[in-house]
C-alpha cells in the first residue's frame, strides 16, 4: 500500500486522493504517522492539518527527521478564530483559493497533504462543499505553484452515513479500511483495499501489515483476493481461473460419437443429384425439364387433388 522509494521526477505529476477509513474498534491515525513517515523518505515536503489533535500530541512518536519536513497548519486550539488573535487554520479558509494561497507560503517540491481528520469537517460544513473543495484543490494549488502528489483524509466510517462514505470513495483513488483486530504496534492488522485503476476499473484486495517502531510499514500478505478481473491477473502474473460457459446449461451442447455419424449421413441442401449435375452443364435445344427431387420425409399420393370428388 505505502511506498518508500523515491519517486521519478521524470514522471507526469499526477495527483492521488488516499483515504484511510477507520473507525472505534481499529483507529486509523498510527497507519496515517506511517503514510506521513513514508512521504518524508521519498524527500516530500509534508502540510498537516490538524483539527482533532494539538500539534505537539500530533507529532509524539515521529522522529525529527520526519517532523522537520512537516508544515502544521493547526486548526485545533481556535478553530472558529472567534477571538481574531490566533494565526492557525479556521473553518473560514476551508476554500480551496484559500487553503492553495495558505499552503502555497510554506512549501517546496512535492508536497503530500494530510487531513485529521476529514470527519471533523464533514460535521461541521455542508458535505457537498467539503467534496467541491477536495475537487478543486489540486488545480487551484497549481495555479498558485504548488505541486500536490497526495491528499491524504482519515475518516472515522462509524460517524458518517453509507451514503456520504460512498461519494468519498468514489472521489478517492485508493480507499484502506481497516479491520478490527490486533492493533498493538508490531502486531498483524488486516485491511482491505479499493484501488481505482486506469479505465475507472476497481481492484479489492486483502492485506495484512504491521505498524513498526518509529511507525515503520511492513507489509506482511495478501489475501486470497476478490473482485479482480481477467486483465488484473495477467497483470500480476497469476494464471486465469479457467471457467466452463456450458456448466451450467439446461441443455446438453456436446456431441457423442454417433451423433457426428448421424450427422454427416445427412445430405446436405445445396448438394445436386449426378443427374441434376449432368442437365445444367449440358447445352440442348430442347424444351425445359423441371426436376423434382422429393425429400425422404414427402408424403405422396396416386390420386390427383384436381380429380378429386368434393
């Protein structure tokens, strides 16, 4: 899921809206410090912001190396700026012009943006206007210079309807909820994965990890995995499952050995008789004849219909 390596200046910018879903049984924000973590070894410069965490407890855990390359936007302490004194971010500049203007100050390179979380904001704004400005984010960033390769959201799945958690996932290219299970750090965590590829085609797959001192990623397995089409397996080098179309039919298509006989046996429309052959090669002066080549199954009568006593 998360990659180390640094990535190919060399490639086509292009961005990726990640969401990490989790919910009370299995909290997200450990895989969220390791996503962060990740992002600071590929070289990336890194815009935080924080709307359930203070700055200080966001950063606990995370080595220096990695918080030297984090811009906090901290929205915790005043997120309503009704004092007018405080410097951090307020639901008041949750536009995109705005936050691109914000963000755009501070940054250099590629930069990954990071929401915790994008729950506290739905709750609080209008849903349709916080997906306008995860729409239109990235290009007003560009327009002011910034180069953003990842929004990163974590939304907590237990706090929202099914409904809004699907417009979020149609918006995101890569959707991690996590399961319930071992969360103790170093232990195995199960997530399951929607990856939208090229096409809007949909990849789902099973995946175990564990979160590593210093939030470290490792990836353990995969899962047996479901929902994959035909073009993915080749992709991944695994043979296709071949699949029988005639399981299933009420009706047998197959042919035994004494129906190819009977079949062939059966003389074919279009076939002339040697008779018929030798006529149509034949140049004669005389009258036309018509052949009549009855079929095995006519039925014929001495009598004729016409002199018949009706």
């Amino acid at each position: 899921m998360l990659k180390t390596e640094p990535r190919d200046s060399t490639q086509k910018t292009r961005l990726h809206f990640f969401l990490l879903a989790d919910s009370v049984a299995c909290e997200g924000r450990s895989l969220l410090k390791s996503f962060i973590t990740a992002a600071a070894q590929r070289a990336e410069s890194i815009h935080v912001l924080s709307f359930e965490l203070p700055e200080l407890e966001f950063k606990v855990g995370l080595s220096t190396e990695v918080t030297s390359r984090i811009s906090f936007q901290d929205a915790f302490p005043e997120p309503l700026g009704w004092s007018g004194r405080g410097s951090g971010l307020t639901l008041g500049e949750l536009s995109a012009s705005e936050l691109a203007s914000r963000l755009a100050t501070t940054s250099w390179g590629s930069t990954t943006l990071v929401l915790d979380s994008l729950s506290w904001l739905l709750l609080r704004l209008p849903f349709p206007s916080v997906c306008q400005v995860l729409a239109q984010l990235p290009r007003r960033a560009n327009a002011a210079g910034l180069k953003i390769v990842w929004i990163v959201a974590l939304v907590h799945r237990d706090l929202h309807l099914s409904a809004q958690l699907d417009v979020l996932k149609a918006l995101a290219r890569l959707v991690i909820a996590l399961q319930p299970g071992q969360g103790e750090e170093g232990r195995p965590q199960t997530t399951v994965v929607l990856h939208r590829k090229r096409g809007n085609r949909l990849l789902q797959k099973t995946e175990l990890f564990s979160i590593l001192p210093r939030f470290g990623f490792k990836f353990l397995s995969e899962l047996p995995p479901k929902g994959i089409s035909r073009e993915d397996e080749a992709e991944g080098g695994r043979e296709p499952i071949a699949v029988d179309p005639t399981a299933r039919l009420t009706f047998n298509v197959h042919l035994t050995e004494a129906d190819h006989q009977a079949r062939e046996s059966v003389p074919l429309p279009y076939h002339f008789s040697e008779e018929k052959k030798s006529s149509l090669l034949q140049t004669s002066t005389e009258e036309g004849k018509i052949y009549c080549e009855p079929d095995a199954t006519d039925d014929f009568h001495d009598e004729d219909p016409d002199d018949l006593d009706v």
